[in-house]
C-alpha cells in the first residue's frame, strides 16, 4: 500500500487521483470514478467530488492508497 500525504482536508477524490498521477488527467480522473472503477475504504465510489479525508483508503486496479494528513 501506497502512503499519499496531503496537507489539507478534505480533498476531492479526483484531485488526489489527478496530482498523485494515477491517472494523466482530471478528465481521466472523472470518468473512472464515474464508471465505478475506484473504491474508497472499500465501497465503489462514484462521486468525483468526494471529500478525502486522512486515513481514507483508495484502490483504483491493483493499487491501493493510503490518505494521511502531512
């Protein structure tokens, strides 16, 4: 599990997605949320605004992120 550190909360799940580069691009970001392709905390989440918060746990394919605040 991958450690993403962020400096303030929440952050939108996309945004985390986008600048961690996980994915190229915000549009990108925004159309695997939208087809169910990413989990947090194990729950399929489809909002690409969703606040993350420390401690939350993203899995998008093989990869899983860990949130924790700097």
């Amino acid at each position: 599990m991958k450690i993403v550190e962020i400096t303030k909360e929440p952050v939108e799940l996309y945004k985390i997605l986008k600048f961690e580069g996980i994915v190229s691009s915000g549009g990108e970001a925004k159309a695997v949320i939208d087809d169910g392709q990413v989990l947090v905390n194990g729950e399929i989440e489809k909002r690409k605004r969703k606040k993350i918060m420390s401690g939350d746990v993203i899995k998008f394919m093989d990869d899983e992120f860990k949130v924790l605040l700097k």
